[in-house]
C-alpha cells in the first residue's frame, strides 16, 4: 500500500497515510475533530489522551474517536506509523447501524486506546488497510458506502473488546467525569430538540453555566453540541429502518412533526431526512 498518496477523499471524509505530517495531533493537546486508526511502525513516542498515557513502540496499535484531547510528544526521529482518519460526518454515519456512542463506551476509550504489540495483530491492522486502499479506488458513487462497511467492522470489534471487558464496570472516574458521564446518558435518554439546557442541569443538580464550562472541558464540544449530536446519531439509525415513515421517526426522536425534524436534519447536515434515506444502501 502507498499510503502517502492515499490523501483525504475528495469530500475530506477519510484518508490513509504514513507521514507524521499528516497525523491529526501533535505536541500540544487538542480535541480530535476525526477518528483515527493506527500502528506504530518504527520508533516510539509517548501519546497521551486526556490524563492518560501509553507508549507508541512498532506494533502497538491506535485507536482514536474524535472529541478526545490527544497529543502526541517525545517522538524519536524515526517514529513512523501506519493510519487511516476518518471524519466526524463519516465516524457519525458508520456508527449510526451499529450501536449509540454511549457514555460508558466513549470513557473507556479515554484509557484504553492503545493496544499490543503483537505481531499478529500488526499483520492484521495492515492488511486492513490495504482493503480500505482497494476502496478509496471505487467509483465515487460507492466509494464513501465501501469504506464504511470496512469501518464497521473495524468498529464493531472494538466495540465487542470493551463489551467483553471484566474491567469495564469498574473504572474509576473522577467527580467531574462522573458529571458528564451523568448528562450524556441524559442527552441519550431524553433528549428532545427543545429541550433547555437548564432542565438538563437541573436534573443534575448544578447550575446550566456550570454544566456548559464542565462539558466544554471534558470534551472541547458544547453541551448544546452533544445535544445535537445524539438527537442526529438517533435520527440516522431511524432513517435505516426503512418501514419507519418519516411522522414515526419524529415522535421517536422526540420532535412534534416531521416538518420540525426535517428543518432541524437539514440545519445540521445539509440535506433532507429523505435525500439522507436514498444515500443508505444497507
């Protein structure tokens, strides 16, 4: 595979790359705004999500959702790494027949995104992606639906590590974590397009200004962000039931009409709930 020629596709969805240049974090931390995939192919250096670190030496593998603050330091000069970025937009999407993003889900991935090394799970990483480089070839009409149905799996197994982890019920998470973990499983569970912030907080038991600076902090993202991130996660996987008529999926995500949820589906991603349907092949 001659990654460095695989650059993001023409929509900036997805990309594959050797080249540090091109790797998404640096020095300094920053919020994610893509998902990444990778292994360390020569050298080390140390990356750090939130308040977690790992060290990156060849075979470790990377795995990356976009809202974490990352940063990647202590690089030597030969550090070299094999990895695909994928956009928020296409994460969403890939996610949406699969499971919600759940609270749960998203704060294990703080402490646990760095695996190995083995060298089997090298030849394997590798060899996916040389199968999203025979993808990123595909005509335009079904190259975006190819790369995604690859990611699903990429995903669903990472998923099924987390799922299968004795350890994943009994993480420890800070006041403040334990807070956002709180409004996110909120968000997922009642969430309504008019909803208030304030009723958001006042469940919580804070104040609505201190619940947009917490979140704000804990993700780089607004709470109102997250808001409309679940309420389009649900919409999505709605629109995939293709016995669901678009007045059922409104009173499923909570809107009052499917005029309402039109405008706000069209607001946040710029096209119509049904132009959305005839992009889903499966």
């Amino acid at each position: 595979m001659d990654a460095q020629s695989l650059k993001m596709d023409e929509r900036g969805e997805f990309g594959l790359y050797t080249r540090m240049a091109d790797f998404p974090a640096g020095e300094y931390p920053a919020y994610l705004a893509e998902g990444v995939g990778g292994v360390c192919t020569s050298g080390s250096a140390v990356l750090r999500v939130f308040s977690t670190e790992a060290k990156l030496t060849p075979g470790v593998i990377v795995i990356l959702l976009p809202w974490q603050l990352v940063s990647l330091k202590e690089a030597s000069t030969d550090f070299g790494m094999t990895f695909f970025c994928v956009s928020q937009d296409m994460f969403t999407d890939t996610l949406s027949s699969l499971w919600r993003l759940t609270p749960e889900f998203f704060f294990y991935m703080h402490k646990h995104f760095a695996y190995g090394p083995t060298g089997e799970n090298t030849r394997r990483f590798l060899n996916f992606c040389d199968l999203l480089s025979l993808r990123t070839k595909y005509s335009p009409q079904n190259r975006r639906e190819s790369i995604m149905q690859l990611l699903r799996v990429f995903y669903w197994d990472v998923y099924t590590v987390y799922v299968d982890d004795p350890r994943a019920g009994r993480l420890n998470y800070s006041r403040k974590e334990e807070l956002a973990f709180r409004f996110l499983r909120l968000i997922i569970e009642e969430h309504a397009p008019n909803m208030e912030l304030a009723s958001y907080a006042a469940k919580l038991g804070v104040s609505a200004k201190y619940l947009t600076s917490l979140i704000r902090h804990m993700s780089g993202h607004s709470a109102r962000e997250w808001i409309v991130y679940y309420t389009l996660l649900e919409i999505k996987s709605l629109l995939r039931e293709s016995s669901l008529d678009l007045k059922t999926i409104a009173a499923r995500a909570n809107f009052p009409d499917q005029s309402s949820l039109a405008r706000f589906f069209r607001r946040y991603t710029g096209i119509t709930p049904l132009q959305y349907r005839k992009t889903i092949h499966f």
